[in-house]
C-alpha cells in the first residue's frame, strides 16, 4: 500500500484485469481472443489456474514467420501475403505453450508499487504478471498504470487512473 | 615417447574431441587447449610463449580479418540479395536453369566470399523465389550448400584451410586459380549433372506465378548505393592486387588489410568503426589463433614430426597414392568432424615431408581438395550446410539427414572421383613438381615459411 498526495493505493487498486488462455490452446485460439478481447497480451494458465506464461501479440508474429525471414529484412521486401498465409495456416494448430513467454516477470499482489516499476524498468517488459499467493495470476500491471503512478504523484490529474478510459 | 609428446598429445586430443563433442563453444575449447599447452610446455620445458606466437600464422589471420571487413560493409548494401533475383529472373522460374544460376552464383560468391556470409545471404531469397513459383526447394538449397564450400575451394581466399594451406606452402593466388579453379568447375559440372539426374521430378515441375517473380524489383535490395559503389570499387581492386601479388611479392594478408583499411576509410572515416568490427567474426579468429598455439605446441614436442616420419616411407616409394590417401582421409575426416583443426595439424607434417626431400606440391593439393570437397559429405561436415539443413526446416520438405545422405553423398563421392583423376593427371603430367627437389631449395622454403611467421609476430 503506498499513499499519494494522501490516497492510499495498493496493486490490487491499480492492476487491471488480466485475460486468461488456458495452455491447452493453439495459435489460432490464441489470436481470436487476442482480437475479440482487444487485447495485445494474455496471461496463460494450466487447468488449476496457475501461471505458465504470457503470450503477447508480438510471438504470434515470430511464430509465423519462419526463421530466415526475421533474420534477412532484405529478404522479407519480397515475400507476399500468399507466402504469409501459408506460413500462418502452417503453425495455426501450434499449442501456446510452445510460443509463449515463459519467464514472466510477476509481482505478489501484496507487493510494492515501486518494486513493480523496478521489475518493469529492469526486464524490460511492459507487462508484470499480478499473482497471489498460490501463484495464481489475478490481474496485469502494465506500462500504462505504472506511468500514472508517476502522473499522480506529480499532481498531473488529481487520480490519473479514473481520468483514464482503458482501466 | 618423451613427456612432452604425451602431455601435448592428452591436451589436443582433449581439446579436438571436446570441439567434436559441440558441448562447448570450439573458440573457448581451443582457447582453454592454447593456454593450456602453453602452460605444459613452460613446466615441461618444451614449448614457450614465444614459440606459440610464432605457432601463429598472422597472414591467415590477417587475410581473414581484412575479407571480413570488405564483406561486412558489402552485406549491408544489399548488393547479395540484388544479385540473387536479378540471376534468378533470367532464368524465367525454370527449376533446372534457376538450379544452375543460384548454384553457379552461390559458387562464383564463395570464391572471394566466405561461405557461411555467401550461404546466409543466398538462401532466404531461394526459399522465397521457389516457394512464390510453387516448386521444390530442396535441389536448389542443396546445390548451393554444396558449391558454397566447392567454390571456396578454387581459390586462395575462398575458404579459411585454403587459406592456411597457401600460406604455408606459399601458393599465390593464381597458383589456386591455375590448380583449383579448373578442378572445381569440373566438380561443380558434376554436382549439377547428378542432381539433374537425381531431382529429376522435382526439377520437371512447371513453375506456378512466374510473372510474381518477373516483378520482382532487384533494385529494392539495394539499401545504400552509395556504399554499395564504394566497397565494389575497393573489392575490385583487392581483388585485382590479388591476381598480381605473387609477382608483386605482396602477402595476401597485406592486400586484404589494404582493402579493409581503405574501405574503412572511404565509409566510417570520422566515426568508430566499432559497429562494423562488431559484425566481423572475431570469435573465428581467436579460434584459429588458438589452435595454432595448440598445433604448434604439438609440433614442438616433436609429436607431428613422428607421425610425418610414418608417412616418409609411404610417401617417398608411391607419391601419387599418398596423395590420393590424403585426399579420401581427409575429405572422410571433413565429413565428420571441422575442417580447419585437421588443416592447422596437418600442415605441419606436410611441412616436415618436404623438410626431408618430398616434393610436397601434390600432397598440398590433394588436402586442399580433401578438406575442400569432403565438408558436403554430410550435413553436419561444413557450416553451410547445417545453415542450409536448419533453414529448410521452415519450408514444406526440409532437407533431412536422410536427403543429404541420398543426393549429397554420391554428389560428393563423385567430386572426390574427379579430384582423384585431377592429382593422377597432375601427376603424370608433371603439372606440379612431383621430383625431388635439392635439399637447399626445400630447406629455403621451410626458412621461408619460419621467416614470414616470425614476420607476422611482430
């Protein structure tokens, strides 16, 4: 719980909701709830809910392109969209589990803001997986929310994260 | 055996069947096994720190370190790419003829290129142009593993062990285009009839969207014209001192720095180069260095010069039939395990023959083709050909140990066929000095050798 400009906010207040796909999911499942959900990231859990990884928009695309096309940019000027569905249509049966990201950078969801932007400014990632004690993930906290900390904090908005549409 | 010969034995023993085990990265298993001997041969009193920086050959180093530079600033203009469609376009999609272009590009790139730079750059366009024209890539892809490494062996700067090879037995340029070069075509002519015959189904097939690749814009590839000009200028002229540097009495390392340094110049002259040294492969370099430094604590425990007595005998009563052994061992041995710690440690028992009067000269062309030909006699034998095997795991038929077997191997048997009746013709006809020489002029090469490492060093 950390207190700014005299409200309290936890992890829990500020995470937003994570989307789930069960590790038994292919590809093509996997970008279907990408799209219908609008969402760029999901969080994948084996059947008792727990955490195995994270699968994000961007290994959806590795997964498609085959190796020595996303080694040779020169390459890839003269491939076409015939060359991309039969790629696509080639690893659509592929399971999750095996494109995913399976090193998750997560946080306890009693944990601490700071140490949350630590994680997110030491791995890299834009994403931390919110998870209880079981390591059962409960919500997501993402660049966007750990940037409103700092705009709250800065009294940029008086609680940027209800000024915000997409929590 | 004395001590040193045991103890450097055990210690490149180790460090060759740890690099064959491909557990540990060769460059920090050769490096171990460099320091290591060293470190032997300071307590044993056989080999010392001077002796291994004379172990080192600095023109193969040199050499290597200035083509890399060349190559780097070339790659990213685009120019590889450019060549790849504007030759596959001409041959309209047809199986057969786009076979023989790339492959005869793929070729003809490796003989100043190295192959793995040549094969990296060559296949994804392959992969792309056959799979638009709805035909097999696998002939295609195989052909060209296959004549990156016969194209580098034609000339002296195409593979690293020519390299090697000519420095030590102090071979120009044009000696390699004179004694290789007619070799390889013939070889290449041979690979191309065989696959011919054996993709037969695959090479009949019409191509589908011919006019997709006819609409292909070569020039798309070229990202920076302006490089582009100056690294083909710079190029052409390495390349033309090479014709010249045996009359020029230019080492090859010398002319490929020139280059470098000129190159570097004429594109990055107010920047640090850094970004382009970054992209060469320095890790290769110190891997040679260090088996040099291995080698050569070997050759100081008087290990090489026992097996290289071993071979006197052979060598002195049938000359022809020690080269065709050297030949097959070695193209076997290419087969199965890298080719450059066989080059390094056989060097110097070549160099010990013609220390005690062999004329060498066929010996040296009989390992320059076994080492050179005998890499495609599996798919694991060269670096090209593992590239090759890994990317096609990405298309419809990926190119199994099994299809390498099948069309690779009698490819590469007949390769070797050739390069048997090149050294008897060579023989016969004494196209290379096959006499024996006088004892001065063999010992004035070896000081020679002795003296251009000892050059090298400082």
């Amino acid at each position: 719980m950390m207190t700014i400009n005299g409200k309290s906010y936890s992890i829990e207040d500020i995470m937003r909701p994570a989307v789930f796909i069960s590790s038994d999911a292919t590809l093509q499942t996997t970008l279907e709830k990408m799209i219908h959900e609008r969402r760029n990231s999901l969080v994948v859990i084996d059947q008792k809910g727990v955490l195995l990884g994270m699968v994000n928009a961007i290994d959806i695309i590795k997964a498609v392109l085959p190796d020595y096309l996303e080694e040779s940019n020169l390459a890839a000027r003269f491939s076409n969209i015939d060359l991309l569905k039969e790629d696509a249509e080639r690893v659509k049966d592929m399971a999750v589990t095996d494109f995913m990201e399976k090193k998750v950078p997560t946080i306890k969801v009693t944990g601490n803001i700071i140490e949350a932007a630590a994680i997110a400014a030491h791995s890299g990632r834009g994403r931390i997986a919110v998870v209880d004690a079981d390591n059962k993930p409960v919500g997501v906290l993402t660049r966007t929310e750990l940037k409103q900390v700092i705009g709250t904090t800065l009294g940029m908005c008086g609680d940027c994260f209800s000024d915000t549409a997409d929590k | 055996m004395t001590i040193a010969a045991i103890i450097s034995s055990l210690i490149f023993g180790a460090t060759f069947a740890l690099i064959l085990t491909e557990r540990v990265h060769r460059t920090v298993v050769a490096m171990a096994g460099a320091v290591l001997m060293v470190l032997a041969g300071i307590i044993f009193d056989f080999y010392h720190p001077e002796d291994a920086l004379h172990a080192v050959d600095f023109n193969t180093l040199g050499l290597l370190f200035g083509m890399m530079i060349l190559v780097v600033v070339l790659e990213r203009t685009g120019v590889f790419q450019f060549l790849g469609i504007f030759t596959a376009k001409k041959t309209k999609g047809k199986p057969w003829l786009l076979m023989l272009a790339l492959g005869s590009l793929t070729a003809i790139l490796s003989m100043i290129l190295d192959n793995v730079t040549t094969i990296i750059l060559i296949v994804p366009i392959t992969i792309i142009i056959a799979r638009m024209l709805g035909i097999s890539a696998t002939p295609i892809l195989l052909v060209e593993a296959m004549l990156s490494n016969v194209g580098g062996t034609a000339t002296l700067v195409g593979d690293p062990p020519n390299i090697m090879i000519g420095s030590a037995a102090d071979f120009t340029f044009n000696a390699f285009l004179l004694h290789s070069l007619p070799t390889v075509i013939l070889v290449a002519g041979i690979t191309f009839l065989m696959f011919k015959f054996l993709f037969r189904k695959e090479l009949a097939k019409e191509p589908e969207n011919i006019n997709e690749l006819m609409q292909m814009n070569e020039w798309d590839a070229i990202t920076d014209a302006k490089t582009l000009k100056k690294g083909l200028a710079v190029l052409a002229g390495v390349v033309i001192l090479f014709f010249l540097h045996g009359a020029l009495h230019l080492e090859a390392s010398l002319i490929a720095l020139m280059g470098a340094s000129l190159i570097l110049f004429l594109v990055t002259a107010t920047k640090d180069p850094q970004p382009i040294i970054e992209k060469t492969e320095l890790s290769v370099l110190l891997f040679f260095a260090s088996l040099f430094i291995t080698v050569g604590g070997l050759e100081h425990a008087g290990v090489l010069e026992q097996l290289a007595h071993f071979i006197t005998a052979s060598a002195e009563s049938n000359l022809l039939l020690t080269a065709i052994i050297i030949l097959w061992v070695s193209a076997i041995a290419s087969a199965i395990v890298d080719n450059i710690p066989l080059t390094v440690a056989m060097i110097p028992i070549v160099l010990y023959l013609q220390e005690s009067g062999i004329p060498v000269d066929l010996l040296w062309w009989a390992l320059v083709f076994g080492v050179g030909f005998g890499g495609n006699g599996s798919p694991i034998g060269s670096t090209a050909g593992i590239i090759v095997v890994t990317k096609s795991e990405q298309t419809k038929e990926p190119i199994t140990f099994k299809k390498w077997l099948k069309y690779g191997v009698p490819a590469t048997a007949a390769g070797l066929t050739i390069a048997s009746v090149v050294l008897v013709i060579f023989y016969y006809t004494e196209f290379v000095n096959v006499t024996t020489p006088h004892v001065e002029a063999s010992t004035s090469v070896i000081e020679e050798v002795i003296d251009m490492d000892a050059a090298g060093g400082h």
